[in-house]
C-alpha cells in the first residue's frame, strides 16, 4: 500500500541551528501538508502546499518555515533558526484533492531543540 | 475562529461494549469530515470519513454525521484493547484544503 515516507525520524538540534525535514508524498497525490504536534497537544497545520506553491498556511508558519518541492518526490520543511519551542513531532501529509480529500500521514520527525 | 471540539477524554469503556466519540465543530459549511486513530508516539492513521448526513459503516467502525447539528461521531462496536488510543476528529473546513484537528479523546477499553 502506497505510504507517505518521513526522513528522519528523530533530530536533535542546537538552538539556532537550521533543520530540513523531508518527505515523500505518495506519488499520485497532488497536495502536500506540514503538521505539528508538540507533545501532548492537538495536531496543529502549518502549511499546505498545491502545484509547485504554498495555497494556505497557518500563523505558526512564519519567516522561520519554508516550504520546497526540489524535485518530482521530495517535499521538505524548513526551520531557518530553530527555538526550543520548535521541539515537536512535525508529520507531512498528502491528499489527492478529490472529494473527500482524505489525507493520509507520514510517520513523522521528532524534532529535539537543544 | 473555526474549531474542531472534543471531550478529552479519557474515556473507560468494557472489552467488548460499544465505545461513542463525539466532536463537534464550529463552521457550518465544512464539507468533509475524518475520524483519526493515534496511538501515542505515532501518526494519526485514517479509520474513516463521513461527507453526507447519516451513518456510514465499515466493520466495527460506524460514523455519524448531523450537519444540522454541526456534530460526528464514531462507534467502535466490540471494544477490542487495542482500540485503546486517542481518536482524532478532523474536519475539512468550507473553501479550504487543509483539515482542522480536534485535541482529540483518550479511549481506554477495560480488560
């Protein structure tokens, strides 16, 4: 079954230190999501992502978050400058944009800011 | 400001009883509606999706959609211990494309 895969799976990093996580949607899908939850808190949205540009993001994706699709697989995330409160476990996601728009998960990037 | 409520739980239900997730949510024109099982340290994983009004069922899983309401729910029939988890009701909000979480209730199910 078609999964979304998630590199790596867990990344200690200094303060403000840059980190790239990355993602590989499944491969017929269209739309492509960065989510966060810190831990023991609610799955929160951070972006989404739709024909090579970000078509929504949230007020947590600030100038820290960028979001690229360097190649026709690869969907990364970001942090310029990461902060202690960065600390999260952050999950890609993608859909393919047909009613319903099920959105299926990666297993995630546990991010460890130090 | 959209929301997507749920009681937090935990909520203690006997092996083989029927276990009710409720969620409610705020904007009237969402359109589509997802019920995540997460157990912890993991990714949510699909269980189900609901878009019409009514009842839709796939093995122990049934969900139930009142838009009227602004309500969905899920019933696992047969409560199995490893149906404990915290389920996660997601909501696709109107002229978005993206899915709105609940916090999500904590199900524990009873040896």
């Amino acid at each position: 079954e078609p999964e979304v895969t998630q590199t790596p799976s867990h990344q200690v990093t200094q303060m403000g230190q840059e980190v790239i996580l990355r993602c590989v949607p499944i491969s017929n899908h269209l739309y492509f999501y960065w989510y966060r939850q810190i831990l023991g808190q609610k799955v929160e949205f951070l972006v989404s992502f739709y024909n090579n540009e970000i078509s929504e993001k949230s007020e947590i994706f600030d100038d820290q978050f960028s979001v690229e699709r360097p190649d026709g697989s690869n969907f990364t995330l970001k942090i310029r400058s990461t902060k202690l409160e960065d600390s999260a476990m952050y999950f890609c996601a993608s859909s393919t944009g047909l009613p319903g728009n099920t959105i299926y998960f990666g297993e995630g990037s546990w991010l460890t800011v130090v | 400001q959209k929301e997507v409520e749920q009681n937090s739980g935990p909520l203690s239900v006997p092996e083989g009883a029927i276990a009710s997730l409720n969620c409610t949510y705020s904007d009237r024109g969402s359109q589509s509606f997802f019920w995540y099982r997460q157990y912890s340290g993991k990714s949510p994983e699909l269980i189900m999706f609901i878009y019409s009004n009514g009842d839709k069922e796939d093995g122990r899983f049934t969900a139930q959609l009142n838009k009227a309401s602004q309500y969905v729910s899920l019933l696992i029939r047969d409560s199995q211990p490893s149906d404990s988890a915290t389920y996660l009701c997601a909501v696709l909000m109107n002229r978005d494309d993206k899915i709105i979480f609940g916090k999500g209730t904590r199900l524990h199910i009873l040896p």
